[in-house]
C-alpha cells in the first residue's frame, strides 16, 4: 500500500515539506510506501470552468495537475500539504485541487472514490484551522474518508528549523501517520473479507430548483 503526499508549498524543502516528512516516517513503520508529489513553484492557472475534463478526465492545462491525475490511480491514500497565506490555502494549491477534483466530479467514475485523504497545513502563526476546514471541503465531496489525528494537523514555523521544535505538531503528523496506516490496514482486511464499497447513484443534480 501506498501514500501520496502533496507538497503544496512553493518551497520544496520547506515547513510543509517538514510536517510530510513525519507523516512519511510514520507510515514507513506500519510498511506503508510513501512517494512526495511538489506542485512546483510556477504559476498553476485556476478553473476556467470549459469542462473539457468531463470528457477527457484530464486538465486542458497540460501541467503539475495532469501530471498528478496520471498517477493519482496508484496510491490508496493522500495527504495534501499547504502552508498558510494569507490566513486561507496557498493560491497554487487551492488552483491546483479546484481543477484536479474537477476533473472526476465532472467526469463520471471517480478515481479518488473511498480513497482516505488528510489535510496537513503549516504556518507562522495563525490561519491553521481556517484552511484545513478549506481544504477538507475538497475530500468530503470526493468520497474520500478523511483522516484525522489528536489535534487539528498543522505545525508552526517560518522555517524547517521551527517546525521540528514544534513538538505537540510533530506529534500530530506522527499520529497522522499511524491513522492512515490503520484506516489502509482496516479497507484492505474488509475488502480480502468480501466486503465490497457501496453502489454508486446516478448523479443527481438539482440546483435547489423543485419541479
Ligand atoms: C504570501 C504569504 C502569506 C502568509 N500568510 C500567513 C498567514 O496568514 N498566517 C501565518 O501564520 N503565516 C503566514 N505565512 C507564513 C507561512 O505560512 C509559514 O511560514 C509556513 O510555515 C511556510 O511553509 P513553507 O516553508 O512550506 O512554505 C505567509 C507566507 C507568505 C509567503
């Protein structure tokens, strides 16, 4: 089993970095494979809404999105990392989830289906809670069971260097980690046990509007 972690930040080895590095150890102790997935530090254009994706399943922007939307299929799991700006998610990876989660809502089939998901966010000091809400959003209506842990996930610093002194948010990401290796553990038994995911409805689509 296998878990992709998405740096968010515009710094590859940067505070976020840091806080998926511990969820990484974590997982690694339970034997669950971990790859880091950085969406880079180029401008990442949002949604212009075309839905082309609806029939390609893939992003008309051919960049980090597609690359992630190629690969997303072999993981069982994900962790998203942002730091925080401006008190909300990153506009890079609020951008960047806005059209990769499109792309199966819009698409019919949904490769992120029942596939647990977590939230890391990273800041100097405040906006933490605000943008985990944010980006929780994108999980609860991917069906992707969200994971949590002994306090809301985030760490705190300006750099690396503060962020492994953060003993309570290095705890976190570890008991993150664990989480998500049990979750991954229990889908696994259950499946091998004969016990299969719920049918999927058709799509209803109502825009509040009654006839
Ligand atoms: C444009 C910008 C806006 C920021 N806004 C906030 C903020 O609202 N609250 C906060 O605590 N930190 C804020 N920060 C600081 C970063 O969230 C913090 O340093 C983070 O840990 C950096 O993570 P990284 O090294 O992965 O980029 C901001 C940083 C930048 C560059």
């Amino acid at each position: 089993m296998n878990v992709l972690l998405v740096n968010g930040s515009p710094h590859k080895e940067g505070c976020t970095h840091t806080a998926l590095a511990q969820v990484a150890e974590a997982l690694h102790q339970e034997q669950i494979g971990t790859a880091e997935f950085w969406i880079g530090n180029k401008p990442l254009s949002g949604c212009i809404a075309c839905k082309a994706c609806a029939q390609t399943r893939r992003c008309v922007f051919n960049d980090k999105v597609n690359e992630f939307l190629d690969i997303a299929s072999s993981y069982d799991g994900f962790v998203f990392g942002t730091p925080v700006h401006w008190a909300g998610a990153t506009g890079a990876i609020t951008s960047f989830l806005d059209r990769a989660f499109y792309a199966d809502l819009n698409g019919g089939g949904n490769r992120f289906l029942l596939r647990p998901a977590a939230a890391v966010i990273s800041a100097r000091r405040a906006g933490t809670t605000a943008t985990w809400d944010q980006l929780n959003k994108y999980f609860g209506l991917m069906q992707m069971p969200i994971i949590t842990s002994r306090y809301w996930n985030m760490v705190h610093g300006a750099k690396p260097e503060d962020v492994v002194k953060d003993a309570e948010g290095m705890q976190t990401m570890r008991i993150l980690g664990k989480n998500m290796a049990y979750f991954l553990k229990c889908k696994n038994a259950a499946q091998q046990a004969g016990v299969l995911p719920p049918e999927q409805e058709p799509f209803v689509f109502t825009n509040f509007i009654r006839e």
